[in-house]
C-alpha cells in the first residue's frame, strides 16, 4: 500500500509539472495587471479577457513580456475570472478578488 500511495502521487507530481502555466494577477486602483506564462516563460500575445464581466466586453493581448493591463471600473468589491488563450490555443482560469476602497 505504502509503494502504491508513492506511485500515485509521483505520477501526479509528473502530471502537474507537464504544463505549469501561470495567470498572475496584481490589482491596482482602476484595473489589474494580468501576467501569463508557461513553464516560468512569458507568454506574448495572449488574449486575456474577463468572460464573466459583462460590463468589460473587451479582449486584451499581452506584450512580450506576457503582460497587459486590464482597466476595471467596479462599484464593489467581487471576484472576477480570467481567461487566457496562448497562441497555441490553451486555455489557463484564475478567479482573483478585487476590493474598492472608499476614501
């Protein structure tokens, strides 16, 4: 049981280790900076779009840093989902909360 239990989360470290993409998100007062990469390599020209903000029905591509800017308006504090796209077509989501302090 002990060499089963090892196996299976070697293979699982194997599996997840395969792609290691990455959507780093940093919030900032009117929007967000949005950083894709794969395998700690920046991912240029990948669409980044916030599919659940219907408010923001726009799509952004990354520079060759694999970084783009994503202007927010929010009235309140939420969680927002984003979604890249490389230029290979995968697809990477992160849900990342955003607050609106009021001063």
């Amino acid at each position: 049981m002990k060499k089963l239990n090892i196996s299976i989360s070697t293979l699982l470290v194997l599996f997840s280790a395969a792609t290691l993409a990455d959507i780093n998100i940093v919030d900032t007062k009117n929007g967000s900076w949005v950083t894709v990469s794969k395998n700690g390599v920046a991912e240029e020209n990948a669409l980044v779009t916030t599919p659940k903000l219907y408010q923001l029905n726009q799509a952004f591509n990354t520079d060759d840093n694999g970084r783009v800017f994503i202007p927010l308006s929010l009235n309140s504090s939420r969680s927002i989902q984003y979604k890249a796209v490389t230029s290979n077509g995968e697809e990477f989501l992160r849900i990342a909360y955003h607050g609106v302090s009021k001063r």
